[in-house]
C-alpha cells in the first residue's frame, strides 16, 4: 500500500482524487489538507463522501504521506510546492506543463515563482507517454481541453495526414471550479451556450507541445473552446483538412492501430456522448471521413480522465500496479 495525501482537497478535482483513492486498493489515504477548509470535516465539503471521518489539515500537513496529489488551482501550486517535503508528486494544476516560460506568461497572464522545477516534472498522458511516466518522479497532469483534444488528433497527426487541426470543444460548468464566478452561475449557465478566449486558451501551446513531443511534428492548430449547459464533460470535434484520400474505413483502422491497446480509449460508432463517459476514466472518440476531410469526435469527464482519474492512471503506471486499478467504474445509464 502506497501511503498517499490529497493536497488542496476542497474542489472538485480534490473531491474525486480523494472519492478515488479511498477505494484505490493499492492506496491508503492519509491525509488530505486545504487552505480555507482546514479543520473541517471532509463531509463538509464533499457530502457525497459521508460516513468517512476524515478532517482537512493545513496545507502542507502531509505526514508520512510517500505520494502526493496536488489539486491546488493554477498558479497557487508553484507558491505552494516549496513547503511541501520531497516526495512524489502528481500535480494537476497547469504549474508545470509548459516548458517555455514566455509562453507560460502569455497566456496564463503571470509571472512564474520557480520555473526551474517545471524540467523536474514529466507530462502525464498514458497513451502518449507511458513509458516516460513510468520512470518519473513528478507528474504534470494534463488539462481536460489538453488531453481530449490531444487524444482525438494524435494518430492523423503521427502520421503526418492533416495540413491543419480546427477543434471546436465545449465543456460543462465543473470547468470553471469549486468558487462561484459570473459564467458558472446557474441562472446564467442553464439555457447558455457561447465562445469565449478565441485564439487565447491556456490549453493550445499545451496541446501543441504535447503533439510536437509524441509524433516529433509541429502542429497547425485553431482550438476554440465553448461553455455549455450541462455540469460535467467535455465535448470536442476535430475537423482536419487531409493530405490525401483517407478513406472513413481507413481512418477508423489507423486509430485502431494507435489505441486498439488502450484500456481507457473506446472506439464508438456514430457520435460519442458525454452522458456514457460521464463518472469514468474513459475516451470516447468517434471517426467519420469524405475522403477529404476528416471528422474526429471525442467525449471525456473533464473532472476524470481530464484531471482526477487521469492522475491516478499514472499513479499506477508509476508503481507498477495495473492501470485500470482503482478506476473501472462505468458510467450510469440512464
């Protein structure tokens, strides 16, 4: 058993980590901590987690925790990391995804407390990075736009098929977090579906770092992000001018290729559907193709395989424990 502590455990991501690990059977929750939650039961913050008599410590009142899971909001990890001991980390903030600081301050809008450890960190995409992973001290796990839009283009962009990517995604309101903001107040969100941070989501150079390391190509990309009505999940369409003819059953053979192997991928037929992956680790990606252009739709919970269960997907690559432990739940149905 692997003694483990949730860092920052007050928010959503926090809140499953900890619903995750508590089951994990390779894991022993030891701790979880929290800024302005600590010293409160977990119940108080996470009802859906009644019956466990846990209390939110100081933040870094980690003990002899030997993994440490951070689910503190981007650009308080990196206030954060320097207090904490040594351990192993698996951060899943956005402290320390990119490599190039001046990228970092465009688009995250601020400086940067100790950019020198982001070289200590690996970049925590299984299916592009196991290996990687699995010799790895400190995660960064990946965003939830990163990760599905990753995911969708990444066998086209391997083998050098697109001339450019345009991806139109749509995320629920959980995306904007625990705190109540303007865009994520439900009188507003309810019957609302609109665009915002055109050509300036935080998540593009990640994307494009991410593809550049996995197939060694830089990719063209114009990534448009949405809000939509709904809590949780992300939406995402890839439409990708072709080099060549590519026939829809050619397609569909080339993603089985690259992820015929992936317990955490399903190839679906027709449209996938937030509402099935919704409560799992699980990418569901769909294929379509005239010929010309290829039509690639993806759907994951962007609480999990966009964050929570994601991070516990290389926790287990990283100690060698099967990859789907702790994480084979099916969405419900209805």
């Amino acid at each position: 058993m692997v003694k483990c502590a949730v860092v920052g455990g007050s928010g959503y991501i926090g809140g499953e980590l900890i619903r995750l690990l508590l089951t994990h059977p390779q894991a022993n929750l030891v701790a979880i901590t929290a800024n302005e939650a600590a010293g409160k039961k977990l119940v108080e913050e996470h009802p859906n987690l009644a019956g466990i008599d846990m209390t939110f410590g100081e933040l870094a009142a980690v003990g002899d925790a030997e993994t440490l899971f951070l689910a503190l909001p981007n650009g308080e990890t990196m206030k954060t990391i320097g207090t904490l001991p040594d351990r192993e980390i698996i951060d899943t903030s956005a402290d320390f995804r990119l490599r190039d600081e001046s990228l970092f301050r465009q688009f995250y809008k601020t400086g940067h407390d100790c950019f020198e450890r982001v070289k200590g960190f690996t970049y925590g995409l299984p299916e592009l990075f196991r290996s990687r992973i699995r010799e790895a001290e400190h995660i960064a796990a990946p965003g939830c736009f990163a990760t599905v839009s990753i995911l969708l283009s990444y066998p086209i962009v391997a083998e050098d098929l697109g001339e450019c990517v345009v991806i139109n995604a749509v995320t629920g309101s959980s995306g904007s977090g625990v705190k109540p903001k303007d865009k994520a107040h439900h009188p507003f969100r309810a019957d609302s579906f609109f665009a915002y941070e055109t050509f300036t989501h935080r998540h593009i150079p990640e994307i494009k770092q991410a593809l550049k390391d996995g197939t060694g190509r830089d990719v063209e990309l114009l990534f448009q992000p949405h809000s939509g009505p709904f809590v949780r999940g992300i939406f995402a369409t890839a439409m990708i001018k072709l080099k060549r003819s590519v026939s829809k059953e050619e397609l569909r053979s080339l993603y089985k290729k690259y992820y015929d192997s992936e317990s955490f991928i399903r190839l679906v037929n027709g449209s996938p559907n937030i509402k099935w992956v919704q409560g799992t680790n699980f990418c569901d990606i769909g294929i379509d193709s005239n010929g010309q252009t290829a039509v690639v739709m993806a759907a994951i919970d962007n609480l999990l395989k966009g964050g929570a269960s994601q991070a516990i997907q290389c926790f287990n690559i990283m100690h060698g424990f099967n990859e789907d432990a702790g994480l084979k739940s099916f969405s419900l149905n209805p």
